[in-house]
C-alpha cells in the first residue's frame, strides 16, 4: 500500500508487534483468507468488529515519513520499491527494449 503512494502523498509505514511475533507455524503465516485494511476512524471500526464479533490484529499505523518501521529497523521507501521493482521491470520490458 505504500508503494501505491509513490507519485501521490507518500505515505510510510511503521509495523508494530503482532501476538504472532517469533512464533512458527501461526495464523500470521498461514494461507487461510484474511485482509488487511486502513482505517480513519478507529473507534467507528472497532465497533464494526464487536457488532461481528470478528477478530482483528492491529499491524501497525501509517505515518508522514515514506519509510517502511519494524523492529527498530528504518528503510527507506524509495529503496525498497527499487529492490522489489528492478527485476520485474526487466522480466516485463518491451520485447526489443534494451
């Protein structure tokens, strides 16, 4: 989501602990379906899930700086886009494209 805002207002990412943290063989890993969803409206939202009685993880929050937080570790967004976005731009390129 925060590659999405690359052009736009960029927007990074700060993750917090998750109750899967250094656990193997959890439901953070699992295939099952799941979602992730950004809200602006905490309380309205939590509510939605108590009336549904649906269970929720927070991952963590957005923030002004376009980097990407975990763990006490910063990395820049611009260069994590690169890194991911590198091979697949010379996977996909034109055919004849040098």
């Amino acid at each position: 989501m925060a590659f999405a805002t690359r052009e736009g207002t960029r927007i990074g990412v700060r993750l917090e602990s998750s109750p899967f943290d250094g656990r193997e063989g959890t439901a953070a890993f699992a295939e099952a379906g799941g979602f992730i969803v950004e809200v602006s409206d905490a309380p309205a939202f939590e509510a939605l899930v108590a009336a549904h009685e649906v269970s929720v993880h927070a991952l963590g929050h957005t923030q002004a700086e376009y980097a990407f937080v975990f763990g006490g570790v910063t990395r820049a967004l611009d260069a994590l886009h690169e890194t991911w976005s590198a091979p697949l731009r010379d996977f996909y390129a034109p055919a004849g494209a040098a």
